[in-house]
C-alpha cells in the first residue's frame, strides 16, 4: 500500500496531543542516524543544574499566561 505523506499528517493530526506529541517525538528521533558522543551525560548535567536554581530559590518559575502576557507586550 503506498500512502501520501499528506494522508498520514492528516491521519495524524486526528490523533489525541499525546499520541500526537510521541509520534512527533518519534519521528524525529528516527532523524538522529548517531548520537552525539556525550549529549546525554551534558543534558542530564544542565538539567540538575537548572533544578538546583529551581530548589535554591535562585531562578523564579513562571507560569504559561504571565509568559504570555510579557509576550504580548512586547
């Protein structure tokens, strides 16, 4: 059976946000022929790093509409 790619992203965006989002997800791992040597060990480090900010109190958390609406004012 041969499909159009225009047929499947309709299929697909049939789909709930999170099937859609995993699928997303999936395809573009599928891009990634070789990982980068070492980006999982740097990600998990920058992550801690951004928590410890988090926890200490260093960073403030934003919620999704105050982001908005600094946006919008721009």
């Amino acid at each position: 059976m041969n499909r159009d790619a225009a047929d499947i992203l309709k299929e697909a965006l049939e789909l709930p946000s999170d099937q859609r989002a995993a699928l997303a997800g999936s395809l573009i791992s599928s891009l990634d022929e070789e990982p980068d040597e070492g980006v999982e060990e740097a990600w998990s480090v920058e992550i801690a790093r951004r928590l410890a900010e988090i926890d200490s109190g260093e960073v403030k958390l934003l919620s999704w509409s105050e982001v908005r609406h600094r946006l919008k004012q721009q």
